[in-house]
C-alpha cells in the first residue's frame, strides 16, 4: 500500500493511493472492508440509498406544506420570516438584501 508523501498532515500519509483503493474494491477477497463481491455489499448499499430517501420525502413531506401555507398567509410568513431571520449569518443590510 504506497502512500502519498505530497499530502500536508503526516495523519492522511496513512491513505492508501487511489489504485490500492479500486484494486481492493474489485477484489474477490479483499484484506479490508468490503469489495463489490461481499455479500454485505449490497446491504449496505440498500441500507445507504434507503436512509437518504428517506430524508429526502421526509424533508418534503414536511418542507413542501410549510412552504405553501408560509406563501398562503401573511401573518404566518411574517412571524416565521422574523425566526428564521435569527438563523441569517449576518444581517440583510450587510449584504445588500431590503
């Protein structure tokens, strides 16, 4: 496993090089983790695209009628703008926004 001595933290000299990494990605019988001919490979995929899935129709489910009813009614969009604005990095008048 050659490292990489460009790298300026000596703690990612200990990275294998991207080869090393695709080789023992491929591999049938990786020394390592896991390989695309793991039987828990394909958990782990489900697993991953399942969380992030979701995430996603979750923050849709909650975000897409919120967003309505902010657009919807007046009273609601100001107080919801005045929080949210505790949330801005820095004030509207920073950076040019009325």
């Amino acid at each position: 496993m050659p490292a990489q001595k460009w790298l300026p933290i000596d703690a990612f000299n200990r990275l294998p090089d991207p080869l090393a990494v695709l080789v023992e990605w491929t591999s049938p019988d990786p020394d390592n983790g896991i390989s695309i001919f793991t039987a828990d490979y394909d958990t782990h995929i489900f697993c991953s695209t399942y969380r992030a899935l979701a995430a996603f129709f979750l923050a849709v489910v909650v975000g897409v009628p919120r967003g309505i009813f902010l657009g919807w009614k007046k009273s609601v969009h100001s107080y919801a703008y005045s929080l949210l604005g505790l949330l801005r990095p820095a004030p509207p008048h920073l950076h040019g926004c009325r």
